[in-house]
C-alpha cells in the first residue's frame, strides 16, 4: 500500500482506548490499522478499491461497538 502520508487520514477511539487509524491511499488501496489501549497493533483490515466514506463508516462502526472485521 502506498500511503498518501504516513498520518492517519482519520482516527477513532472506543470508549476503552483501542483506536482504529484509516490510512487514505492515492491508488485506492486503503486500510484500518486497529492498536489496543496499549497502542499494541493486533489488526489491519485492507480495503481494495473502496470508497474512503466506506473505509471511515467501518472504523466508527467498529469504535461504537460493531466488532465486525472484514
């Protein structure tokens, strides 16, 4: 995947602490990095040819108590 940047284009936050980090990319290959409340990584979701609107609903779906990973 190519990063626009190596920022996140969006971040969410459960109510625990675990965020979900969308990095936006330029070719369309974007993906969800999910960390705990310890900033530990323990998931990245990819999504291939997705709307960005997409990609950002799943990261607060998932942060509002929807666990469903692709």
């Amino acid at each position: 995947m190519k990063n626009v940047s190596d920022n996140p284009y969006f971040v969410v936050e459960d109510v625990h602490g675990a965020k979900a980090e969308v990095f936006f990319s330029a070719d369309g290959e974007h993906e969800i990095i999910f960390t705990d409340n310890n900033n530990h990584k323990f998931f990245t979701e990819k999504y291939d040819q997705t709307p960005i609107v997409f990609v950002e609903q799943s990261a607060i779906d998932w942060a509002s108590g929807k666990r469903e990973l692709i």
